[in-house]
C-alpha cells in the first residue's frame, strides 16, 4: 500500500513495527520463561492452577497482539522508503516521564509497603487519570470538581474490581 498522509502527531508505520517486534519479543519472552516455571506435578496440582499459566497465556497474548501489530505497520508502507521524520511533541519526554514516575510510585512506594493495596491502586488510579486526562477534560467543559469525581469513581471501581479478582479468582494474598 501507498503511504497515506498521517494526521499529526500520529505513529509513522516504522515506529509501529520496531514496537511490534519488541512486543513480540517480550511476549515471546515471558511465554517462555512462564513455560519452563516447575509445574508441581510432585504435589499433584490440577493443570489449570499451574503456576505460570496466567503468565504464559499473557505473554502469548502480547505476542499474536505484536504480531497484529507488525501485520498492519507492513500493511501500511513500514518496509516502504522512509518518510519526513514527524515533528517532536513538545514536552512528549518530560510527559512519559512523569508517566513511568507515576507507576514506578505505585508499584515501589505505596504497594507492599504499609498502605493496602486497595487504597494503593484507588490512589494511584485516581491520580493518574486526573492529572493525565486534564487536558481533555477540559476541552469537553468539565469542571475541575466534576474531573476529580469522575477520576475517583473510575479509581473505585477499578480498586474493587482488581482486588476482587485477585482475591477471590486468583487467589493471590494482597497486602
């Protein structure tokens, strides 16, 4: 297929397959490592609680995902001559590191260490998409107050739902 002009700001067809082939690469990665984890067949576990099985399904996962991914960055001219380079984003390296910053914070600060994980994840949940959404927010005509309901409400029910499930589905002791 012929190169299509590209609304700004969007990801040139050659970014997408370098991403795809590193998504495919740690899929493959994780599938692999989660394979080889020891099965318990000595303690006579059922094999579908396995340890590693979610691991290995989501690492398939994120492979086929890449894979797709590497299929429609081909499909739109990735191999072809490369283009202009696109215009940096102001400020696009300071926002993705405010954004690793902020889940390093969840995952090194507040989980596992005195605060519960439900209110950890109703934080952090809370407070990315307040702060990370902001602008758009704005845009539709919400009101800073009405934001921050809406980022809480969204932080709740993502809480309930991941404690939820790991608790009573995967039966994974949280702290």
């Amino acid at each position: 297929m012929s190169m299509e002009s590209a609304p700004p700001g969007a990801v040139s067809p050659r970014a997408d397959l370098w991403a795809a082939l590193v998504w495919m690469a740690f899929g493959a990665g994780v599938f692999t490592l989660a394979w080889r984890m020891d099965r318990l067949e000595n303690l006579h576990i059922n094999r579908y609680e396995i340890p590693g099985l979610v691991p290995m399904l989501l690492g398939a996962a994120i492979l086929l995902l890449g894979f797709v991914l590497a299929l429609r960055s081909i499909q739109r001219g990735a191999l072809g001559p490369v283009a202009t380079p696109a215009d940096r984003v102001p400020g696009a390296r300071r926002y993705m590191a405010a954004v690793i910053g902020a889940m390093l914070a969840y995952s090194v600060v507040l989980v596992g260490h005195g605060v519960p994980f439900w209110l950890a994840t109703l934080l952090f949940v809370t407070g990315f998409i307040f702060f990370f959404d902001r602008e758009r927010q704005r845009s539709l005509g919400r009101g800073t107050v009405r934001q921050l309901l809406l980022a809480f409400a969204y932080g709740a029910a993502t809480s309930a739902v991941v404690t939820l499930v790991f608790q009573e589905v995967f039966y994974v002791r949280l702290p």
